[in-house]
C-alpha cells in the first residue's frame, strides 16, 4: 500500500516527522514504531481523532488512552507529578508509563470516566521527534484490535493498514518474548506511594528506582 512510509528511506527522520504532523494536524490516526511495540496515535487534543482510534481498534470506550510527550518537563504540564524530578528522569524516556492525576490543561474528552492520565515518552528517536513537531501530546496506544497480539512488525497488523492514514515502519521491534509485554505501567497519583498496573518489560528497573526513592507498593 502507498501509505507504507520507511523510516530509513528519505531526506531525514525530521522530514518524514513534519509530514506525519500535517497528517496529525488534519485529524487523521497513524501508526509509529515506540520503543516496545508499534502504536497508533492521535492528537490528544482532538475529539474527532480520538474518536477513531477507539473505532479503528473497535475499543470499549471505557478503556483509557496513554499520552505520549517528548520530555519530561513536559509530563508536568499534562500531569500532578507527586515524585523528585530526579525519579522521573531515572524511569524516561524508556518503557514506563506513569499514571498522575491530570491537569485541567488535558483535553477533558480524553478518557473521560476518570481524572488519571497516563504518560510516557517512549526511547524512540522517531516518534519523540514527532512529538516535539506537533508540539502537542500524542494520544497512544498498541497498533491492533483490542485483544489482539501486540504488534512488533508492521506486517502484524496489516488489517489496520487500510483505516490508518500512514504507516511508519523501522522494522521489527526488540524481542519478541519482551517487548510484546509492553511498557511497565505504574500509578504514582498518591504520594509516597506506588501501584504497579502492569509488568511490562521494565519491571525489575522500574521497581529498583521506585524503592530507591522509598515509595510504598500498595494493592
């Protein structure tokens, strides 16, 4: 299909990132590679395109969506932080998601049934350019029918390629045994305290900083 677009083919990761923000900036829904799994993303500040990722992995609404940002000053604008600045850049960029209450700057149709957002800045230089382009957070979120095995090669989700306006390949992504977990997912809305959400392949990293820093695991 023509909307197949290779990363390693072109002027730079830059040219293909401003042309994958125009793509955003109309409304429409990509696919991008993160550093665990490929995703499908959206503005998430647009009603309308969050609208059609649900639709195009035929989603219960009731399930909420990551946000991807670039940096980690930017998690502070979309969420509570309630730990050191110097956790966060111990845990990101890489393949953790961490969950705060939101701020009131967060598009309030996005995940609309609760007032927690997920962050993460995936260590993958494509989409993070991406996100700096846009100058917005990406709503995100794996690249295939709910229930469905999570995807490592574009090929492995080929019955979306048609409902997406572009695909960006980088080939296959980290092994297959790991990375198909995806990211380690951790609620650090309450302070002193943590809830791991999901295991994720950053498990053992994730937890070594988290008690580092003294935080308390709880049910």
């Amino acid at each position: 299909m023509n909307n197949i677009i290779r990363l390693w083919d072109g002027p730079s990761l830059t040219y293909h990132a401003e042309n994958a923000t125009t793509a955003l900036v109309s409304g429409n829904v990509i696919a991008v590679p993160t550093d665990t799994l490929y995703g499908i993303a959206a503005l998430a500040q647009n009603n309308t395109a969050i609208d059609k990722i649900y639709q195009i992995k035929k989603r219960s609404s009731m399930k909420p969506l990551a946000i991807c940002v670039a940096e980690v000053d930017d998690v502070y604008k979309w969420g509570e932080v309630t730990v050191p600045h110097s956790l966060l850049t111990l845990l990101l960029p890489g393949p953790v998601t961490l969950i705060f209450h939101r701020t009131p700057h967060l598009n309030p149709s996005l995940n609309p049934g609760t007032d927690l957002v997920g962050i993460r800045i995936p260590n993958e230089e494509f989409i993070r350019t991406l996100t700096r382009c846009c100058d917005s957070p990406l709503a995100l979120t794996s690249a295939n029918v709910s229930m469905k095995t999570s995807p490592l090669c574009i090929n492995e989700f080929s019955e979306l390629w048609n409902k997406l306006h572009s695909v960006y390949d980088n080939g296959p992504i980290g092994d297959e045994l790991d990375c198909r977990e995806g990211s380690t997912i951790v609620d650090l809305s309450q302070p002193g305290s943590y809830r791991l959400v999901r295991r994720g392949v950053a498990f053992e990293h994730t937890t070594r900083v988290l008690q580092q820093f003294n935080l308390t695991l709880v049910d």
